[in-house]
C-alpha cells in the first residue's frame, strides 16, 4: 500500500521555500493554527490541500502524483509538445543537411 505523509510534505516545502504560515493563512483564509495542524496530519482533504496549493501557486497534488507507481494509470491528457517539437527539429536536421550537401557539390567541395 502507498502511504503519503501530507504534512511531512507540506513541511518540508514550508521549510525549503521558508514560507511564513501567518502569510499563507491570510492568503489562503485558512486559520494559522489549522495549517500547523495541517503540517503534523498524515492526511489532509483535498480541497484543503487545493487551497494550500493555489495560495503558494505550487502543485503539491503532482508531487503526490509523481510518488505513485509508474504502472499506476491516468485520465491526465498527456502533453506532446517538446516530442513534436524534437520531431519538428529532426526533420529540420535532416532537409538542413541534405541543403549542405547540395551546396557543397554546387562549390565543388567534396563532402
């Protein structure tokens, strides 16, 4: 079974980032005393945990996410973009080559 301690990681970026707790509080309207009760919880709600997240502008349900097992599966759309774009650049590469090679052969340069 997966265990995830919420509050050990709400902690740990708390420390890394040296978030203030009384700052998030009024940024998130989450009392001051329930974030720190947020940070000993092993659990949290997600809704919560979404709040915490938007106040820091920071995806702590990735960071869940990416502790999960890898054969895990997910509806999540999978982002293509830089694959298209190596493609893109390859095929650049290559009509970029063959260009060289023509030139090459118009200046009389054996290649």
């Amino acid at each position: 079974m997966v265990s995830i301690d919420i509050g050990e990681l709400l902690s740990a970026y708390f420390k890394r980032k040296r978030i203030y707790k009384s700052v998030l509080a009024r940024k998130t309207g989450i009392g001051y005393q329930s974030i720190i009760k947020h940070q000993k919880a092993k659990t949290l709600r997600v809704d919560t945990l979404l709040k915490i997240s938007e106040g820091l502008e920071h995806n702590f349900l990735m960071d869940i996410a990416v502790q999960l097992p890898k054969t895990y599966t997910t509806d999540a759309p999978v982002d293509t973009t830089t694959a298209n774009e190596i493609e893109a650049l390859k095929e650049r590469i290559k009509l970029l080559e063959a260009e060289k090679q023509i030139l090459l052969q118009v200046i009389g340069v054996k290649g």
